[in-house]
C-alpha cells in the first residue's frame, strides 16, 4: 500500500481554491496515482472515471500548467513531489 503526505495548508492557497471542484479530485488522483518518482502514467479515461465526470488532458494541462509537466509522449511529472514525500536531506521530511 502506497502512502503519501498531504499538505494540509492546500484549502488555504488562492491557486487551490480557484480550481473547480472536478480539478480538485483530479489533482488529488493524480498524487495519489504517481509513482515514487512523482510521475503519473497518463490516462484520462482513469481519471475520469475515479473523478466520475469527464477531464479532458487539455482541461488538464490548462490547470495544472505550473504545478505538473507533461513529458515523454504520455508521462506528467509532480513539480516538488520528491522534495515534499521524502525531503531534501537524507533523513527525511525537514
């Protein structure tokens, strides 16, 4: 079972509550879905379907343009995913 750290202070953030409510799920899918590397193998129709309305990959990089990459063909990559789950020193989260 994979376990992620959320940053609570997300609801609090200008960028966050802007964001409609199916984007949020999407974004939350997403960290929940990407590997440890923070990099989510792309599928819309995944999404989705765990979102339960339609996310279209335009809508999706219209969102999360400065917050996720896309690369490679199909991969997105979590800006900071590394940083925040497993910190910038050896030890830990600082």
């Amino acid at each position: 079972m994979r376990k992620r750290f959320t940053d609570a202070d997300k609801h609090g953030r200008a960028w966050y509550r802007k964001l409609k409510p199916k984007m949020k799920c999407a974004l939350q899918y997403v960290w929940d879905e990407c590997d440890i590397a923070g990099v989510w193998l792309s599928d819309f129709e995944a999404l989705s379907f765990h979102v339960n309305e339609a996310v279209s990959e335009e809508e999706f990089n219209e969102a999360f343009s400065e917050k996720i990459s896309k690369f490679d063909g199909d991969k997105y990559y979590v800006e900071g995913f590394i940083t925040f789950q497993y910190g910038d020193k050896e030890g830990g989260v600082s």
